[in-house]
C-alpha cells in the first residue's frame, strides 16, 4: 500500500523567513497530493492541492512543487506569519473505485517565531 | 461554519456500551470516510463510502461497523470498544475521487 514519509516533524522559523516541508510517497499510482493545515483543537484544512499532470501551483505565500520520477512533493510558504503557525500534512492520493484513499504523512509541527 | 456536521462533539462510553457517532454534509458529495486520529499523529484512514457502498475497509476491527443510510449520512456504529480506541474521529466527504476532503469537526471519543 501507499506510505507517505514527512520531514522535518518539527520546524521553527523566525516571523517572515520561509518555512519549506518535504514528502516522499512510495506508490507511483498516486496522482493528487493534498497539502493540510491543521490547528490546535481543529480540523485538518486543505491549504493547497496538486495534481501528477502538473509540476508547480502557487497560491499567494504558498506553493506546491511535485517530482512525479523521484516521488517527492514539497510545501513551500513564503513571508510567514504567526497565524502559520500548525501542524502542517502531506498526503498522497490514488484512486480507488470511484473514491480516493487519501494517506497522510506524520505531519510538521511549524511555530513561528516572533 | 464547516459544511460537514459530526455528533456528537464529544463522547464518553464504557467498554460494554454501544453508541454511535453520526456524520451529514448536504454538499452533494457522493464519496464518505471515517478517521481516527489520535494525539500527535496523523489521520488515519478507516472507511470509504463511494454512492453509499463500502468501498474500502483499512481493516479495522469489527467493534468498528459502519453504516451509509443515503449519501447525506454516514454513522459509525460503536460496540466492546478497548480504551486504546479513545481517539478524534473525523468524518469527511468530497465530490469524487479527483476531489479534496473535506472535514467536520470531529468526535472526541473517550472509552473507560
């Protein structure tokens, strides 16, 4: 089955400086890879999404880039902010019937310093 | 506002108990998942429902039986649940399979 591996577990940054977060997936039917945010106490939120037909998406102070040949995806925030801070999944997706099995990775706990 | 809505918030049973936990989005979405989360860890995947058929099983243990009553609605029948089953257990939904999940809030379950 699909095993997704997330680095660093822990992350600190000082406010403003960039944060980047790097996965690895072991399955090459994978084709979408979700990126979530999830706070304290709350649910998971996907903050971004990207899939195998594309190499680079960008949403404001974050970004997505995807090597489907060496099986790695990266979460790139720019310019961070307090409100930042939280643990940060990857996940890798394949589809499955007519639903997705969407696996997570261990997750990054980012804090930002102010 | 979250458009998937979990009951209970939170939850505490027996080992001997049975209850269930229930899940609605009226979002149209036709694929359903229960998660678990524990503390400091990811979500893990249980069940898929696709157009109210299970489609995946991660097997879990049969004290953990779900139900898809109509695709508005995912339950999660509890029975001689173990404390180790304490955890969050998230309900989501999505459009299809191309599509991202989205969460509810979670069930807090504790077993005693």
């Amino acid at each position: 089955g699909e095993n997704v591996e997330q680095h660093p577990s822990t992350l600190s940054v000082q406010e403003g400086d960039s944060a980047v977060i790097k996965c690895t997936y072991s399955d090459s039917a994978s084709n979408y890879f979700p990126w979530y945010k999830q706070e304290l106490g709350k649910r998971p939120q996907l903050i971004i999404d990207i899939r195998s037909n594309v190499g680079e998406k960008k949403d404001q102070r974050i970004a997505v880039t995807l090597n489907k040949t060496a099986k790695h995806f990266s979460l790139h925030i720019t310019e961070t902010q307090p409100e930042d801070s939280a643990v940060y999944f990857c996940a890798a997706s394949m589809e499955w019937s007519s639903a997705s099995k969407i696996i997570f990775g261990s997750g990054t706990r980012l804090s930002i310093r102010p | 506002d979250t458009e998937v809505t979990q009951t209970p918030k939170h939850l505490v049973m027996g080992m001997t108990n049975k209850k269930s936990l229930k899940c609605e989005q009226h979002m149209g979405h036709r694929a359903m998942y229960w998660y678990k989360q524990k503390a400091k860890k990811p979500p893990e995947l249980m069940f898929v429902y696709s157009y109210e058929k299970l489609s995946i099983n991660e097997s879990v243990p049969s004290r953990f039986s779900p139900e898809c009553p109509n695709s508005s609605l995912l339950n999660l029948h509890l029975h001689a649940l173990q404390p180790e089953d304490s955890a969050l257990y998230l309900c989501a939904s999505s459009q299809d399979r191309y599509s991202p999940l989205h969460f509810g809030n979670g069930t807090r379950l504790t077993v005693t």
